[in-house]
C-alpha cells in the first residue's frame, strides 16, 4: 500500500496509542447491550437445560464478551463512535479506517484477557487451558474486527 503524501511517519509507539484511541472511539454502549443478551441467552439456554453451574456461567460471561468485543471493535474500524464527531475524532476515525488490523489487536487482547481471568477465577481448568481458550477467542475478535474494516475499505476505495 503506497503512503499519501499527507501522511506523516509515526513510530510504533504512536501507531499503539492510535489503535488504542481508535479502539476506545467504537460504539461500546451498543455492544455492551448485545453482549449482554447474548449472554444472557446462552445462560438461559443451559437453565432450560438444567444444566448450571460455574463453567455454565464461565460460558455464558465468553459469549457475551465475544459478543461486546466484535461489535465494539466493528463498529470503531468503520467509524460507528458513540461520541461526538470532534476534529480530532475525525482523525483517530480515519486512521482506524486505514488500519483495521492495527485497530482488530485491541480488542482481541481484551476478550484475550478478560477469558483468562474469566475460565481461572470460575472455573478449574488449568492456565495452559484457559491461554489457549482465550488465545482462539481473541483470534476470532481480530478475524471479525479486522476483517469488516478490510471489507469496508476494499469497499470505500
């Protein structure tokens, strides 16, 4: 991808602290709602079930957070924010729409770490267990988020 003229270098210091901005600018009200009804179907489901339990409630808190990561992260490389649209917002915005692999690891590192902490305090699975379930699920936040924002760009461009 050739570099616009208007482009200024950034170290990979700054382009961190872009993806984390661009991250924060994503519509997280929103995913934050339909996590919670995605949990909380998934949690009922295992109710109707009889099944219940803490590696049920484990479950249930994954999904909603898979959920509230991939909608959130979406909604940031396409632009959706949950704020204003201030000159500098504009900005993170745009470059969150350049770089939406870039933008896709914050919220990935976040399912990654909150299903860590997650799968260790409610459940008895091992560390290695519970690193590799949070590895995969943080793999498929990047591959939805990065992989809407490729497509929209494919799309604009």
């Amino acid at each position: 991808m050739r570099r616009s003229s208007r482009e200024i270098a950034v170290s990979g210091a700054e382009k961190r602290q872009l993806a984390v901005a661009s991250a924060t600018l994503g519509p997280w009200r929103p995913a934050a709602v339909v996590g919670a009804l995605g949990g909380g179907v998934s949690l009922a489901l295992h109710l109707v079930t009889g099944h219940f339990g803490l590696g049920i409630l484990s479950g249930a808190l994954s999904v909603a957070a898979l959920l509230f990561f991939c909608v959130g992260g979406a909604g940031a490389v396409l632009g959706y924010s949950s704020r204003g649209h201030a000159g500098r917002d504009r900005r993170i915005l745009r470059w969150a729409r350049e770089h939406p692999w870039r933008v896709a690891a914050v919220p990935a590192a976040g399912m990654f770490f909150f299903d860590l902490v997650v799968r260790q305090v409610l459940t008895s699975q091992g560390v290695f267990g519970s690193v590799w379930t949070g590895l995969w699920q943080g793999a498929v936040v990047a591959a939805v988020v990065g992989g809407v924002g490729s497509v929209a760009a494919g799309r604009r461009g």
